[in-house]
C-alpha cells in the first residue's frame, strides 16, 4: 500500500500526519510576526521555559493528560517570557543575557525534575522525557484534537487581529501614536507565540521547537513582501515540514521526530534564501555578475 | 581511585569557572546567544570526529568541535549580512539546524552506544569518576577533571594575558581599533575560547546547560559590581558555589547533577536581581520611594511658602486642599505632613499648618 492511501486509512499515520500539519501551520503563521518584530529568539526561550511546566503538571497530578500537560507548559512558557522582558525593562541586563538565563536556568529546573521524576520508581512516567526532542509516533487522537482546538482559537485571534498584529510588526511607534493599545497587542502576540509553541512540544519538543517559528517565516519572506501572502506561505511551510519530518521519523522507530521536523524546515529555507525568485541569492548574484560584463564590455567599447 | 562524588564536586567546580572566565566577557559584549548557539552547533562535529575516530578520542572531538563552531559562526555571520533576515533569525535559523544534524546522527548510528540524546542535553557528569586518565600505565584519576583543569588554565591565561586588551575592545571598540589592537582578531579568539570551553564542558553538562555555566555567573556579577575584575572574580566564585551545592541537592532529591546545578544558578541570580545593594531591584524600590518622599516633602514646603501671608493663606494650608491641589492621596497627603512635622519644617496651628524658620529657609533656597 502506497504512503498515501495509508495517510487516510491507518490510525497512527492519519493522526501524525494532521498533528504536525496543524503544528506547522499555526507556528509558520505566528513566526511571521514574531520574525518581523525580531522577536524570533523570544520563542526559543519560550520553548525551553515550558519544560518545568511539564513536569510540574505531571507531579501535581500524575497523570499525562495531554490537555493538563499543555496548560502546565503554557503557563511556565508564560512566566518565562514575562520574567524576560521584565529583566530587560527593569534590571540592567540585557537582551541576548536575559534570553539566554531564562532559556538556559528554566530548562535547567526542568532537567532537575525530570530526572527526579523518572528515577523515582514510579512506572507511569515513562514518555515525559519524549517531550525533549519529541516523538510525533504516540500522538493520539485526542492529541490531535486538543492541539486542533487550541490551534483554530490562535488562527481566528489572528484573523480578527489581523489589523492591529500588522502595524505593531512593522511599526510599533507609528501603532502607539495612532492610539492602538500597543502592550495589549504586544500581549495577545505573546500569548498567540505561547499557544503556537505548546501545540508543537508533544511533535517537535522543547529544544527545537522555537526554530519551527523561525524557519517557516524566513523562508516565506522570500516569496512575496505582501504580510498575508507570507502567512499563508508560512503555514504551507509549516505543514509540509511538519508532515514530512513526521513521516520520515515514523518510519524509521529510533529518530525522535523533532530534528527531522527541523532538517525538513531547514532544506525547505535553504532552498528559498538561495532560489526564491527575486530575493534569492542566486539570482542576486547572477544580476551582479551581469551588471559586471556589462560594466566591463561599456568601459571596453569606450576605450 | 578517587572518591566518585569527590571528582564530580571537582569537575563541577572546575567546569563553572572554566565556562565564567569567557561568561563576564560574553555578557558585556551582548554574545550570550552566539555562545547559546556556539553550545548546540558543536555537536554534528563531535559526532563527526566519534565517527571518523571510530570511538571516543579527545583531540579528534575538540577539532570536530572547533570546526563546527567555525562553520556556524560565520554561516550566522553570512546570514546575517545578507540582509534577507534579522541577526536574530540567522541564529535562529542555523544553531537548530546543526543540533537537529548532531541529534539525528546521534539517535540514528550511535543510539545506546556511547552517545545519547538526554547526554547531549545535559550530559553524564555523573560518570566522570568511572573514565580515567591512563598514561604509560599510570592512572592519573578522572579524564575530565584534567580536561577541565587544563581549560581552566587556558582561560586564565586567556584573561590574564589579554585583559587590557580584551576589557578596551568590550568597551569602546573603536578607540582599541584605532590604538592598533585588532576588535575583530580578539573577537575571535574569543569566539575560540567559548567553543573550546563548550566542548570540553559538553560531556559532562551537555549542550544547553554550558550555556548557563557561562551566562548566568556573569550575569549575577554583573548586578554585583560596576569593576571588570570584580566581575570576573565573582562570576567564578557564583559558579563554584552552585557547583557545590547543586551537588548537594542532587544526591538529596537523586536527580541530575547538571539540572540542580543550573537551578541554584537560577536562584542565586533571582536572588541578586531581587536584593543586589547597587543594581537590585528592592533598591531601586526603595530610592525611589525614598525620592518620591523628598519630593513631595519640597512641593508641600513649596506651596506652603508661596501663599504665605496672602489671602487664603488658612484655606490653602489645609490637609484636604493639599491632596486635591498636589493631586495626593488622603494617606500619602498625611503621611509627607507627618514627615515634614517629625522633621520640624512646619507646625500644626489652629487646625491648618504654618512653615516654621527651618522650612522656610528651605522652601526660598528651593526656589531660589
């Protein structure tokens, strides 16, 4: 049987399938506004800061329901972004070292209660450390549901705030003039970037997770300069790096899903940096070569 | 043999000032995602040198290593000048890329071998007592301690040498450029010096906690003192004590060395955020509390002494008028009339308040 009547008819497959779909296209099209605010990093932090949250939803209930898991990784994922920009805005570190102790001292937290969590005798927990580089084959259907209600509620907030989410990324200052709550909107991003990462934990994890918000964006800015042309590039960037990476992972039961989600993302922004038409490298540098001879043949035919 | 829990107190110490030593200078020069990214891109070259060496060698791993490093800072720095996307993005784009390289190599040919992907995240300090040193059949106690001692002195000497050089180059760029000494070489080298750092912590800590050995130390110092050598000197002595502890409260809890480690590196740092003397963030609550107090405290001898004498003097003198007119809070109106009366710059008489000599004197300099 072809991959592809098994994409509809096996269980596993189908779940797979639509679950890093739906991760690839809610994270391609919140990575485009956190890129364009250069905000890209922020996710990276973000990710790595919901890993306490895991463990510390685990431990209060024992129990690994998707759904509570989640909600734990958001709310530390929260806290995290929060402490960030407060350390930015009211201590005298900056940016870069404040990324990095929130990223590195979150996740750090995390590994303590994750390895306190397993080495304990304790036979339910096994599959909490999958939330590392994630493992898409044990998704289940009601995975997929939970990530597909989380990720709809996050599509339509940026349907409706399409407007507002444009102007604060690309002018935050010319937004506050114009009377747009600007840190309501900032908010709302930061909170839509915290949804778009706890979906994609369970599939790509907690360490790679942030370059699914980065990748998706980058390449998709190299084909149009329209914002919403690029969300909707972005998410189809997304998905396809999502589905592929899964698939591949799932074929081969010892690749932990994440880093070929990621390697899939990086071919598909490799090829658009050099190859998309217009913005792409190569072509940048046929026009320059081109510009040369015809330089060279001008000053020539002047002598 | 040495005590297994002696040599990871050792290594851990060694490991946290080896990694604070470039730490204060990455954080002044607004590099700790560089090093962030440095960390994770070094592991497709260890595995590279695993493979080609056949098996664990140390000078195969730290050239794998450098060479990754390498190729990541200047695809980064490419990347970046492209001007198709942020220096942000270009970090973001390459370091998961080559980590996603390494753990995909990792899970697929060395899975349960030697290498595996938890190591990679936080490593196995744990066993450092369990590989020694072998040299002409001498056992010369845990590999890794000699490896962390002798980065411990590479980066010394690294400090030492170049301070005056390394110190002008962080802070004023141009003027060590135009004095002769080359910003973009130090740069450089210490670029060098943090990936060799990396590797030679990445076994024992693994990828993303080198990152909080050399970050947070240098961040928590740098909340502590306004001097270059202070900070480095503190930075190391902040590592070494969670080294200790974080030691500690693994074997309590029996988890990973590494994880606690970080975490009371965490703490510490929350800790000096919070009640640091010069930077601190319940100083600054308190100076500025106590400015807002003095504030007041003029404004209310201000405008006492401006309708003093003059009609409705009494009316402007009352505690109701004051918060209306200074637009103050009932509480805070009476809280800055008790001040001023504790400090004898004005008197209560007949129900409204009079400035006495000492008020007066400092309410026309004020304005003066």
């Amino acid at each position: 049987m072809s991959i592809f009547t098994e994409l509809f008819t096996d269980y596993t497959l189908r779940n797979v399938a639509l679950g890093s779909a739906l991760l690839g296209v809610v994270s391609g099209v919140l990575g485009c506004f956190a890129v364009l605010r250069r905000q890209g990093l922020i996710g990276d932090a973000l990710a790595h800061a919901a890993l306490p949250g895991i463990c510390i939803a685990y431990l209060l209930t024992g129990a690994k329901t998707p759904l509570v898991l989640m909600l734990g990784a958001a709310v530390s994922g929260w806290i995290g972004v929060w402490a960030l920009l407060r350390l930015v805005q009211h201590t005298r570190i900056k940016e870069d070292a404040a990324l990095g102790i929130v990223l590195s001292a979150f996740f750090g937290f995390g590994i303590l209660l994750l390895t306190f969590i397993s080495r304990r005798n304790d036979a339910n927990q096994a599959g909490l450390d999958k939330y590392l580089f994630g493992q898409a084959a044990t998704l289940t259907t009601g995975d997929v549901e939970a990530m597909a209600v989380l990720g709809m509620i996050a599509l339509v907030l940026v349907a409706v705030f399409f407007k507002e989410l444009k102007i604060l990324a690309f002018d935050s200052e010319f937004a506050a003039s114009l009377g747009f709550n600007t840190h309501a909107i900032n908010l709302l991003l930061t909170t839509l970037i915290v949804v778009a990462i706890v979906i994609g934990l369970r599939t790509v994890g907690v360490v790679l997770m942030a370059a699914m918000l980065i990748g998706p964006a980058v390449a998709a800015r190299q084909w149009t300069n329209k914002l919403s042309v690029m969300c909707a590039l972005a998410a189809l960037f997304g998905a396809l790096a999502g589905v592929s990476g899964a698939l591949i992972s799932i074929s081969e039961s010892r690749l932990p899903t994440g880093p070929m989600v990621i390697l899939s993302m990086t071919v598909i922004a490799a090829f658009s940096v050099f190859f998309a038409p217009a913005r792409g490298l190569v072509w940048e540098w046929v026009q320059l070569a081109r510009h040369r001879a015809q330089l060279r043949r001008g000053l020539a035919a002047g002598k | 043999m040495m005590d297994p829990g002696l040599a990871i107190i050792l290594t851990g110490v060694l490991i946290s000032i080896a990694c604070a030593l470039p730490g204060a200078f990455l954080v002044l020069r607004k590099m700790a995602m560089m090093a962030d990214a440095i960390s994770h891109a070094i592991l497709p070259g260890i595995v590279a040198a695993y493979f080609l060496a056949r098996g664990p060698d140390l000078l195969a791993g730290f050239l794998g290593a450098a060479a990754a490093a390498v190729i990541t800072v200047s695809l980064i720095e490419a990347l970046a000048n492209t001007r198709k996307m942020g220096g942000d993005s270009a970090i973001g784009l390459v370091f998961p890329a080559m980590f996603a390289l390494g753990t995909f190599l990792v899970s697929k040919y060395f899975a349960n071998v030697h290498l595996d992907n938890d190591a990679v995240l936080y490593g196995n300090i744990e066993f450092v007592g369990f590989e020694n040193m072998l040299v002409m059949g001498f056992n010369l106690g845990p590999q890794a301690l000699w490896v962390m001692a002798i980065l411990c002195v590479i980066n010394l000497l690294f400090v030492g040498l170049l301070f005056k050089e390394l110190k002008l180059s962080t802070f004023d760029p141009g003027l060590a450029a135009a004095l002769g000494f080359s910003p973009v070489l130090l740069h450089y080298l210490l670029m060098t010096v943090t990936s060799v750092t990396a590797v030679g912590a990445f076994t024992a800590v693994g990828a993303v906690l080198v990152v909080a050995l050399m970050i947070i130390p240098a961040a928590t110092a740098y909340l502590l003192t306004d001097d270059l050598k202070q900070m480095i000197v503190i930075s190391c002595l902040v590592g070494a004590l969670a080294a200790v502890l974080g030691y500690g409260i693994a074997r309590l809890i029996n988890a990973s060395v590494s994880g606690a480690i970080v975490t009371v590196l965490g703490v510490q740092f929350l800790l000096v955020v919070l009640f640091s003397p010069a930077h601190g963030l319940v100083a600054k609550a308190r100076r500025l509390e106590r400015q807002r107090v003095q504030f007041a405290l003029q404004s209310l001898l201000v405008h006492l002494h401006h309708h003093e004498a003059q009609v409705g003097e009494e009316h402007e003198a009352e505690l109701r008028h004051l918060s209306a007119e200074l637009r103050w809070t009932r509480d805070f109106a009476e809280r800055i009339v008790n001040t001023a009366l504790d400090r004898n710059y004005i008197v209560r008489q007949n129900g409204h308040l009079v400035l006495t000599q000492d008020g007066r004197q400092l309410a026309s300099r004020l304005i003066a």
